[in-house]
C-alpha cells in the first residue's frame, strides 16, 4: 500500500488549494478513506471522510468550506479547501483503513 | 462529539522498562456491529503516525508482543514493556466508532 499526497503550499486566507492523494496498492474503489490533519506541533486532527460510493462526513470546522472527493479511474483521493483560515495551517495526510497514511502535504495560510 | 482524554501528557521511562498509557472516552466505543473501534498509533518525530494497535487489543503487522491493548467500553489502556530507543515519540489514541472521528490529545513517551 502507497499513499502519496501533493497539493500543499502557501497560501493567502480566504483562497483555495487542492490537495490530492495517489493510491496504490490496494483496490482504491472498494475502500472509504479520510483526511486528518496536524497543525505544527499539535496533534491530530480528523478531517473528513468519503465512503467507497462516495458518501462523505466532514468535521464541524470544515464543513462548508472543505470538499472531500474521489476519482476511482485515477485511484486518487482529493481535498478541496476553500475559504482558508490561519487555523487551517496543518500537515495533512490522506488515510486508508486506519493503518495507512500517506507522508503528508503542508498547507500553510498566511498573508 | 466523542471526547478521548489521554493520560499522562508525557512520560518518563528508562530503558528496559515498563509502561502505560490511559485513554479514556466520553461515550462507550461499541459499535452497533458489536465491534469497539479505538486505535493506537505512535508518531515518532517528522514521520507519518504508525498503527500499533487496532480494535482494543490487536497488534498490527510487525509489532512487537511489546506493545499490549486492553480495555473496553469507555476504558482503555496501552501497555508497553522493555522500552526500546524507538518506542520514543508521541501515542496518540482514537476512535473510530463514532462521527466525527476523534483522538486523544498525545502521550510523549521520553527517556529517563
């Protein structure tokens, strides 16, 4: 199993980043799988969730303004962030079957 | 939301020696399918969290009988013994019974 995550940057608050999450390894499309975050030198934080029929759940910090979401044919997971905040600013890894994470990508959000 | 409280924040230990990390949640992490989702994972510094142990007290691939999970409904507990230099780093505890996921706050495990 291989996750790798890409996407990440600086960014200003209140713009958009996409992140994206390549898989392989397993069979991507029978498989739910989560965003969690770190903001630096905290600890982890649940983000979101999308089921393998693409049903998604969201954290009360994020609904509204992140989008989870999948694209089998590509075996890739993706995050959506808009309106971004400070607090926003964290390392976020892409997960599968609670054993799996990818290394992570950094979103830093600052004027 | 499901409230997981770790305790201690940070530990002590010399090597060779013995352990244990309490984590405790605000609601019973029974599913309704019978199972108890709580997980335990360890990050060591600037690496991705590694799972150790899944649903209460089963060992992961490649963890050592070390590392021991018990518990159940609210009530968790993770025992290590004969502390190795690479058990350091933080433990972090989480359910994944309920929506919204949730994990305790972290255990420093340090070197006495």
């Amino acid at each position: 199993v291989q996750l790798v995550e890409s996407g990440g940057g600086l960014v200003q608050p209140g713009k958009s980043l996409k992140l994206s999450c390549s898989a392989s390894g397993f069979t991507f499309s029978s498989y739910g799988m989560h965003w969690i975050r770190q903001a630096p030198g905290k600890g982890l934080d649940w983000v979101a969730y999308i089921s393998s029929s693409s049903g998604t759940v969201y954290a009360d910090a994020v609904k509204g303004r992140f989008t989870i979401s999948r694209d089998n044919a590509k075996n890739t997971l993706y995050l959506q962030l808009n309106s971004l905040k400070s607090e926003d600013t964290a390392i976020y890894y892409c997960n599968y079957g609670f054993a799996y994470w990818g290394q992570g990508t950094l979103v830093t959000v600052s004027s | 939301d499901v409230v997981m409280t770790q305790t201690p924040v940070s530990l002590s230990v010399s090597l060779g020696g013995q352990t244990s990390i309490s984590c405790r949640s605000s609601q019973s992490l029974v599913h309704s399918d019978g199972n108890t989702y709580l997980y335990w994972y360890l990050q060591k510094p600037g690496q991705s969290p590694q799972l150790l142990i899944y649903k209460v007290s089963n060992r992961f691939s490649g963890v050592p009988d070390r590392f021991s999970g018990s518990g159940s409904g609210t009530d968790f507990t993770l025992k290590i013994s004969r502390v190795e230099p690479e058990d350091l780093g933080v433990y972090y505890c989480y359910q994944g019974t309920h929506y919204p996921r949730t994990f305790g706050g972290g255990t420093k495990l340090e070197l006495k």
